[in-house]
C-alpha cells in the first residue's frame, strides 16, 4: 500500500476520488435544468464571475454543463465496463481454466472479434441499434469485451497451471470451488486493474462516439458532445473545447495513474 | 598477502530499497592466490554472490553500492589497483579481459538473437582489437578448449540451438577468451543435471590447471566445495563465519555454523552397509530417542500398497490450423513397480526423464495412455471422475516450489482445511481441531494458522504442503522433488519430518528426486529412470552400491560428494548426451524386459 | 515452410469468421435498403419489386451466399450514397487511409524507441518520470482533441498546413504530404505514449535478464550493452506490440479523418454509418477487419525474420 504514498499515486487517488465525487454528487446538488438553461445574451462568454468557465454558442453556462457532464460519461463508462467484465470474465475464465478443445473455439471467435477495432464495433453497433445513451453503453461494453476476455483467459491460463492448483484437484475440490476459491480470487487482481484501465479507454470511446454523433444525443451535456459542439467557435472562443478536454484529460489521467500504481501493488507479476 | 591476486579487506556493500537501505554483506577480507581455487558457500541470502559481483563492479547495476572497503586486484603488469574506487572505463578494460566471469543460468546467459560466433569475438575484438578473422580463429581455439564437438558449425548457430550443458561451455569459453588471470564462476552448474554438471566441473578444473587461473567459485553446494575448493570461505547473513582450506573445513570446522551445515549434507557412500533410511544428523538435535525414530518401525511382512503395471503416458505434440497431434513425448514408457506399505521408493534420474509424469500420472492428474495402477487393491485407472475424486483422499501429493504450491490468497488453516471439507470429512469445531493437530503434527506453532504463505520461509511453507497432504489420512504421498528447492539445513529438518510421519503414521512414500545422496537417505527401493523407462531398480543398497545398468553407473560416478579426498572431476569427463524423447505418431516402442540380478534387483536388458 | 503455409490457411478461415460477423452485425439494422435507394416517398409495389430484386426477401442465409459469392468474385456492389462501385471507392480510400496510417506509425515509433529505452535505462530516476508523465499525458486525451488543438495551432494561427482535405500523392506528393501531416501528428501522439510505455517495460524487463550482465561482465561499453544487446531483443516485442496497434488506429481513424475531412477508409465508413449504407457498411468494416488481420500475420512473419528462435524453431 506504500506505493499509494508515492506522487504519482497520491495523485492518481486523489483525481480518481474528485472525479468520482463530483459525478455523483453534481446531479444532486445542481439543477439538472442549470445544464440546459440558456443565457441568450451571454453567448461564447470566456471565463468571468457569473460564469466561472465561460459560456458555450448557446449561452449555457460551462462549468455546469462539465460538472452535470461528468454524470453522463462516467455513467456510460462504469456501466459499459461492468458489462464488459460480466461477460469477459466467465469467457476467458472457463477458456483459460478449460483448455482444450473449449478453449480453441471460444478464443478463435475472441481473436477474431479483436480484429474489429474496438471504436469500429462500437460505431456501428451504436449506429445499428440507433445512437442514445443506453445503446451507447451497450456497444463500448460489447466492444471492449474481447479485450478483457483475452487477458483475463491468459491469466486464468497462468493459474491454471500452478501447483496449488494441481494440489487443490488431488484434494478433491470440485471444478466449480476451484474457479470460485483458487482461479478467480488469483486472477481478480489483473481483472481490477484491467478494469480500472479500460474505464479510462470507455471515457476516451463515449468521447469519440459522442464527437461523430453516435454517442450521447443533444441536448444532454456529455464531455464528447461539449468538445464537438465546440468545434466551429474554437478559435473565437478556445474555452468552450478546452473545459471538457480537460476534464477529460484529468479522469483519464487520473485513472491511468490509479491503474498503474493498482498494477504495481495487486499484480504478484510485476513485484 | 603480497603475492595474492586478490585481496579483499572489510567490503562492505549497501543496497536501497524501498523499506531503506539494507546491509548486502560488511566485514568480507579474504585473499585469492594466483592459480588457486577458492569457494565461497553459503544459503540463500547470505550474500555470497554480492561479494563476487563486487569484485567486478557489477553489483551497481543492481542497486548495490561499495561503501567501505579495500578490492585489490594485482594485475598482469604487476601493478595494484582497487577495484572498488576504479574509475568506469577501467573497469571495461578489466572485465572479460583481466577477470572473467560464468554465471548460473545457462539458457539466459546467452543473447538470444545473436550468434555465437558473434557472442564469442565481440569480447576478444574488444580487448584484443583483433581483426574479424583473427577473433574468429580464436573462437575456433576456444570452442575446441571447452570440448564443444564441431566448432565450425556452432559458431553459425543461435543460442537455442544448443543443448544447456553446450551452451555453459560457450559461456566459460567467453569468459576465458582473454586469458584472464581470475575466473569468477556464480553458481555456474545449479541449473543443470548432474552428469552435465560433472563435465563442467571438470573443464573448469583443467582450464585452471592448463591455464594457472584463479577461480572464484560461489555455490551452495557443500559437495561441489569439497570437489573443487582450495580453500573455503563460509558465509551467512552478510558475514564471514570462517575461512580455511578444504581439508580444515570439513574435517576440523571450528564454527557451529558450519558444522550445522555440514550435518545437514547427506554425503553418498555414507549409508553403505545399511539397508534401511536413517534421519539425518542435525546439530541442536541429537536427541538419542528422535534420532533412531525412523528405525523404530518394526519391520513386517512387507505387504504392498501401489502397485504399477506397464504404465505409459504420453503427451500430445500439436501442430497445424487444427491442433492436431502430430507426434508424442512418450513421458512414461511401459514402467512397473510396487511399493510397500509404510516405506519409500525414490524415482531417481535427470530432468526429463519422466519421473514427474509418473507420478502424476499415478493420481490421474494426468491421463496415463495404458497401464494399471493398484492402490490397496483398487483399480485406479478403472474409476469415473466422482469414484476418482473420492479416491484421491488415499494419496497425496506435495510439489517441488514451496512458493507456488500454496494459493497466495488463502489463509493457511483455509488450505490445511480443504481438503477435509471436500471430502466432508470434519465440519465446525471438529474441523478447525484437526487443522491444529495437523500443525502440530508438521511442528508448526498454531498461530501459523489464520496467516498467509507470504508471511512464511520456504520450509515453513513446505511443512504447511504436507499438513495439507496428510489431512485426509493418505496411504501414499508422492513427494515430487519436495525438498529440491529448500536450503540444504531446511532440507534435512524436512526430510527428518517427512521419516518420522512415516515411521507414526505408516505412510508410503514415492519419493521422486534428482539428489542422490538425499536419496540414499530417504529411500528402503530405488528406481532409475531414463528416457521414460525404469533402467533398475531394487534395493536401495543394492542398487547403490552394485549398480548394475551402465546408466545408473554414470549417474552415481557424477554425484559430486561431500569429501574432499574422494575428488572425482579431475580429467574431462563426457557423458552421453540424453536423445529427444519424442517419436512420430504410431511409433510403437518395445517393451521393456528385465533381468533380476539379485532377489528383488532388476534391470533393464532391451 | 509449413508455418508459412499452416498461418494463411489460418488466415482464411478467420476471413470467413470476419464475413460472417459483419453480416450479422449489418443485418440487425433496422434501416430498409430499397427504401433508401428510392426514398421513403416512393411506390409501395416499385418498392417490392425492387426488394425482390435485391433479394431482400430471402432467407438470412441465402442473402448471406449472395454476399460472400459477390465478394469473391469481385462484384462488391453499388454504394447507395456515392452511386458508385463500391470496390472502386475502397481501393482510392484505402490508399488515402494507408498514407496517414503508415506516417503515423512511423512517427509514433521513431519517437516512442528512444524515449522507452531511456526511460529503462534510468528506471526510477527523472528520466524514467519525464517519459512515463509524457506518455501518460499522450494516453490520457481523446486524440480528435489533439487535432483540434494542432488545426487551432498550425492551421488557423500559424497557418503553416492545411486544416482540411486530401490530395492524391500521385497527383501532388508535397500536397499529399502536406495534407496527410497533421491528422497523423495525432494519430502517433496517442500511438507513441503507448508505445513508449511498452517500449520501456520490455527493455526493462531485458535489462535484468542474465545475458546482459554476462555482456558486461565481457567488458562491453553500456552503449554497446543497452543498444545493440539490449535493443536487439527488444526489436520483435515491439514490432509485435505495433502491429496490434494497427488496429486500433484503424478506429482512430474514423474521428481523425471525420475531422480533418480526409477522405481515406475511415471517412468513408463513418459517411456508410452516418447514411446507413447498406452494402457500403458490410464492405468497409469487412475490409478494415481484414485488413487489421493480414496486417497482424505479416507483423508476425516479420517475427520469423528477426527472431531466430522461431525462424528455425
């Protein structure tokens, strides 16, 4: 746990703590009508007392609209990974753990989907169920699946073949305890970190979807939509793309170094 | 001292981490006399290698810092220079050229992507400034020094492309390539087989003798210090305990440290005479009544618990889109033998020869292609997966890597326990009684249990893998190099424990090893293995001291041991190299037929 | 030889996989074809006939035989938006796409090798800090951010390249050049700061193995150690690790080029998306599948080359 005490940890927590806080206390604290209210005669405002981040084209008032956008793009990014992990983790658990002739099937079908880049799967499936909230989760989660079932496989692989596994199997223990008692609590730590790493990748891919229009619909105030929406003013009014960039940059940021320094204290591989 | 080649006065090395700094070694003098070999022994953590990678100014780049001390070195052109306050570009200058250096991990020795030719030259081109041909016909003379058999061709080929014991002797050939005046050799044979390891012994003691090398030999092994040293410096924690020439350490130690050490070394030969195991002597544990535990054991009616009948296992090699198998490593071939009730049979032979896979493939842990196997009458490759899991509570098994074989994430009472809840052999109070007398009966304190395998040493934990094999009351344990990987003075106190659980409880044990003189020890039959087939096998006095198989006579005239008048690796020794065993599908292998010899001693005539 | 052999038939088999899913995945779209090509004002009768005509009213399994048998034999189909052969619009794209794709991987390498094995060498000290805080700013922004920061900053204020378009390198190379600049400045940011973090992980973990303390137990400068004995064995890893990425930049592109209106692959399948283009859609992710495939087998290939290991194992 020292390893937390380091700079790059302690930063890392404190982001990952901040970001976490502010998505769910905003939509608490704030009106949610703040985030769509329109100041008609203060449009493309830069930063000033009444409005502490500047306005967008519309006169709406950006810090409320980055703070109330945080609820949106952790939202779509926690729920897509969740569905990522519930579905990855038996794949890649059973391949792993398996072997054999389950294995070379569920993996040929795994690798396969790998070669659909992630951002191009989520793409087209959002577009095929039609782009809203819900469907974007549903295809980032679908899209990062192969990712997580692949390593989470090569992990349960790796226990697989340990002796206290073998001993395990000697004593008699079931398949069903030995995935529950030995395979998963040996491979839950890559899985957490994994996790922790692709709500980073999720944000970046709600931000991507969102910019092409196949994301998060208007009006709703997500970070994605912000940096489009910013687009053609950006030169006049530089704030209006740069407020959700960084917030963007921040929690990525943020979870990337929670990542690492998870990595380095939960993975036995990297001590 | 003014003649020695090196002399080491109050080395003292740091190392930082992230818990501070930590002491490497301090207080280290001992000298090296040109042509002399010295041996530095000591167990893990004792800081023997700190002390030789010093010596080259190598222990910076792991973190490690001279902070005190004098390292001279006298080199060729009689000047002293030293080492520990030598600028950097003077020691490139030393290094591989005035003092080279062998390390303990053959196949990573090497860099994978280069040739050898080009791993041999680029030291000699270096130092030497020789020209590309020149270096080349050097390494041509070097390849033939170390006895590697057609050198023209092995300087064309990659590192993989060599067998262990080859690519050692590249890497001695490299260190000596320059001639230097001191060869620093780090544990250079404990990665490989013992046959492999007593040809390099031997070319290590010739280039001494021909070239008038120092050598600097850093081992664990008391048997390897008594065939090799001049002289002995012993080391624990840090620290010199005593220093003195071969004959004076191990006949006349003068420090408990080292006399423990030397107890806890089984020395082949030492049992001749005797027919049955006999715990070993430790220091602090003479105890009359203890000591003769394992002989108490009234002998019977030898009555047979396992018996195996023409067991075959082999492992698929697969190839192509499909992952078929496209030919087979015939692990076991065609072995039989039966082990008595309450006694030990040790499957003894070199890596690769099977004996693991027959061990596991007498627990089904993996699937044996033919064969019967008799447990207490009961035909185990006869039984459906439930009846096998029921089963499996009569025999155990306890694995070589005491830091994998525990799940790092369980507590160590849940472990013990497992295996008793699977079976619902105990439940509540009941359950958690019989995990404590389990610990005490491996003599581990009870507050061992709610801890994690981290919190343990490496015997400690191997004491918990035998608890939680004896937890269902097994006949038999297959004991699969369980004492390979601990400290020899661990080593003994297990093996002692694992006698006297045979002697109170009646257990069986299928002792499998590569260590010969541990098994003599441990072992009432011995069977040989090679190339998947049991060579001989009998009588543990039988098979050990009238050998009758020209394998088992190699193997037994390649252990090193642990007397320094019984030298054995002075001339070039060259054993036959093991051939590949894997076979296209459909190779159909004789069977194998035995001649007895003597009652109960057979060996393998086709 | 066999390898070689056993790898392309491997190759093919999980080209029928690929076809297989993106038929699938297509085909839960709820958009109608012949109503897009006529339009929603059209005859419900003409707007039948032409359904039976493409074929719109088979079984899922016979449309999917037509399809595949259309893209064997190189009958790829109309594109409803462009009006066009599709074939004909996927080969000038690709071409475009490969331009950026290739800059950019060439950049994000030639920037990410150095700074991971300097991070390596100094592991743990300011060095190390500099390159994994480099990188992890690199990783840490959506990349469309970084092109709308690089047209603000050498489009719009220093108005030294393009902020939009692209020119066919055989027509106009400096034009090309030019154009394809600043989307694949972008696109190797995010690339390099992944890069460079494998870069550094792999040589760390080469610079503890033995054979480099054997290289300087020989006396070898630590020039020589790290660059050549290090390096070497770096090299396949790394490749390995770049070639994956083509993957990933083959998403990337769809935003990049979307942005900066190159009209490579990824523009395309982002006009195929936004328009629901049937055939268009099934065409272009099945080609950047494909693509991202034979990519990864000759990356591995090129493994046999570099490594001897494999080459003669």
């Amino acid at each position: 746990m020292r390893k937390f005490l380091t700079p790059k940890g302690l930063i890392g927590l404190v982001l990952v703590a901040l970001i976490a806080l502010v998505g769910i206390l905003a939509p608490v604290l704030l009106d949610p009508a703040l985030a769509t209210k329109m100041y008609m005669t203060a449009r493309l405002q830069p930063p000033s007392a009444a409005h502490l981040l500047g306005t967008d084209q519309l006169g709406r008032d950006l810090a409320v609209r980055v703070l109330m956008g945080a609820r949106t793009s952790l939202e779509i990014a926690v729920v897509a990974v969740v569905i990522s992990v519930l579905l990855g983790l038996p794949l890649g658990m059973i391949s792993g753990y398996a072997g054999g002739g389950v294995d070379n099937v569920l993996m040929r079908l795994v690798d396969t989907l790998l070669a659909f880049p992630a951002l191009l799967l989520a793409l087209t499936i959002s577009a095929v169920l039609g782009p809203n909230i819900q469907n974007t989760t549903i295809a980032i989660g679908v899209a990062f699946t192969p990712y997580l079932a692949r390593i989470i496989r090569g992990e349960a692989l790796r226990v697989a073949q340990m002796p206290y596994v073998e001993a395990a199997r000697a004593a008699g223990t079931t398949n069903l305890a030995m995935l529950g008692r030995h395979i998963l609590p040996n491979i839950l730590p890559v899985v957490i970190v994994q996790a922790t790493i692709s709500l980073a990748f999720a944000i970046l891919a709600e931000a991507g979807l969102s910019f092409l229009g196949l994301g998060t619909q208007p009006p709703a105030a997500s970070w994605g939509l912000m940096i489009q929406a910013s687009r053609d003013y950006l030169e006049k009014a530089p704030w209006t793309g740069l407020v959700p960039g960084a917030a963007v940059a921040l929690t990525v940021l943020g979870l990337n170094m929670f990542g690492d320094v998870l990595r380095d204290v939960l993975d036995p591989r990297s001590k | 001292m003014t003649n020695a080649l090196v002399s080491i006065d109050k080395l003292r090395v740091e190392f930082s981490t992230d818990s501070g700094t930590v002491i490497g070694v301090e207080d280290i003098s001992f000298a090296i006399r040109p042509g002399e070999t010295v041996c530095v022994v000591g167990e893990s953590g004792s800081g023997k290698s700190v002390t030789s990678l010093s010596l080259m100014r190598l222990v910076e780049f792991g973190g490690g810092r001279i902070t005190s001390g004098v390292l001279n070195f006298k080199r060729p052109d009689g000047s002293l220079l030293n080492v520990a306050t030598a600028d950097a570009d003077l020691m490139q200058a030393i290094r591989g050229n005035e003092i080279g250096m062998i390390f303990q991990e053959p196949m990573t020795s090497l860099n994978p992507v280069f040739t050898i030719e080009r791993q041999l030259t680029d030291g000699l081109r270096r130092h030497k400034g020789l020209s590309a041909d020149a270096a080349r016909g050097r390494a041509l003379d070097l390849l033939r020094a170390v006895r590697i058999p057609e050198p023209e061709r092995r300087l064309g080929q990659y590192p993989h492309e060599l067998s262990g014991g080859m690519r050692q002797r590249v890497v001695i050939a490299m260190a000596i390539a320059c001639e230097p005046q001191l060869l620093i050799a780090d544990e250079p044979t404990t990665a490989l087989d013992v046959t492999i390891q007593a040809e390099i012994l031997a070319l290590i003691n010739r280039l001494k003798r021909e070239r008038g090398m120092a050598v600097l030999f850093i081992t664990h092994d008391m048997a390897v210090v008594a065939q090799m040293a001049d002289r002995v410096v012993v080391m624990y924690r840090g620290r010199i305990v005593e220093t003195g020439t071969v004959t004076e350490i191990f006949e006349n130690p003068r420090q408990d440290y080292t006399k423990a050490l030397l107890a806890a070394v089984p020395k082949l030969g030492e049992m001749a005479g005797t027919t049955r195991p006999e715990k070993m002597r430790l220091i602090g544990d003479d105890n009359p009544a203890t000591l003769r535990a394992a002989q108490t054991a009234t002998p019977r009616q030898p009555q047979v618990l396992l018996e195996v009948r023409n067991l075959t296992t082999r492992f698929p090699v697969k190839g192509g889109v499909l992952r078929r198998t496209v030919a087979q490593v015939h692990a076991v071939e065609d072995v039989s033998f039966e082990l008595n009730v309450g006694e030990t049979l040790a499957l003894v032979g070199e890596s690769g020869c099977g004996k693991s896979s027959c061990g596991r493939s007498i627990l089904r842990l993996i699937e044996p292609a033919s064969g019967q196997i008799n447990i207490g009458g009961r035909d185990i490759r006869a039984l459906n997966d439930h009846d096998l899991r029921r089963a499996r509570a009569d025999m155990q098994m306890v694995f070589q890597d005491p830091f994998a074989s525990l799940n790092p994430y369980m507590r160590l009472r849940e472990q013990v326990s497992e295996p008793l809840r699977n079976f619902g052999l105990a439940t509540g109070a009941d359950l958690q009684d019989r995990v404590a007398q389990l610990f005490d009966r491996v003599r581990l304190p009870r507050e061992f249990m709610t801890r994690f395998p981290h919190e343990l040493s490496g015997g400690q934990r191997q004491r918990v893998a035998i608890a939680r094999a004896l937890a269902v009351n097994p006949k038999l344990i297959v004991a699969d190099e369980a004492v390979s990987a601990l400290d020899v003075s661990v080593q003994a106190q297990v093996l002692n424990l694992m006698m006297d659980l045979q002697a109170d409880l009646g257990l069986s044990y299928l002792f499998i090893s590569h260590d010969m003189a541990v098994v003599e020890r441990v072992a009432h039959h011995v069977g040989v293995m090679y190339l998947g087939r049991i060579v001989e096998i009998g009588p543990r006095a039988a098979v050990m001291e009238n050998p009758q198989h020209s394998y088992t006579r190699s193997l037994l005239s390649a252990v090193p041991v642990a007397d320094p008048r019984n030298r054995r690796f002075r001339d070039d020794l060259s054993f036959k190299p093991i051939v590949s065993p894997i076979h296209p599908l459909g190779h159909r292998p004789a069977p194998s037929i035995y001649t007895q010899v003597a009652p109960g001693h057979l060996v393998l005539t086709a | 030889m066999t390898y070689v052999l056993n790898r392309l038939l491997s190759l093919i088999l999980t080209l029928f996989l690929i076809s297989l899913i993106t038929f699938a995945v297509t085909n839960i779209l709820p958009g109608d074809v012949a109503m897009m090509i006529m339009g929603t004002q059209s005859n419900p009768e003409a707007l039948a006939g032409l359904r039976q005509s493409l074929g719109l009213n088979d079984p899922l399994l016979v449309q999917y035989g037509h399809w595949i048998g259309g893209m064997l034999t190189g009958d790829w189909g109309n594109s409803l938006i462009f009006k066009k052969p599709i074939a004909e619009l996927l080969g000038q794209k690709m071409m475009a796409s490969a331009l950026i794709v290739v800059m950019s991987m060439t950049f994000a390498l030639a920037a990410a090798v150095p700074l991971g094995v300097w991070a390596a060498v100094h592991r743990d000290k300011w060095q190390d800090t500099t390159a994994s805080a480099t990188s992890l700013l690199g990783v840490s922004l959506p990349d469309f951010f970084w092109g709308i920061v690089m047209i603000l900053v050498f489009a719009r204020w220093l108005g030294w390249l393009p902020s939009s378009g692209y020119k066919d390198p055989a027509v106009d190379l400096l034009g090309a050049l030019r154009h394809a600049l600043l989307p694949s400045l972008a696109l190797g940011l995010g690339l390099m700061a992944h890069l460079t973090r494998m870069t550094r992980s792999t040589m760390t973990g080469i610079l503890g193995q033995e054979f480099i303390r054997v290289a300087r137990a020989k006396g070898l400068s630590e020039g020589t150690v790290v660059w050549r004995y290090g390096l070497a064995n770096a090299v396949g890893p790394v490749i390995t690790v770049a070639g994956l990425q083509i993957g990933y930049l083959f998403g990337s592109i769809i935003v990049m080029e979307s942005l900066f209106n190159f009209t490579g692959m990824g523009w395309l399948t982002y006009q195929a998306l936004l328009n629901r283009d049937v055939p268009l859609i099934q065409a272009t992710v099945f080609v950047i599948a494909a693509v991202v495939m034979i990519v990864n087998l000759i990356v591995d290939l090129l493994y046999l080359v570099i490594d001897p290991r494999i080459r003669l194992g």
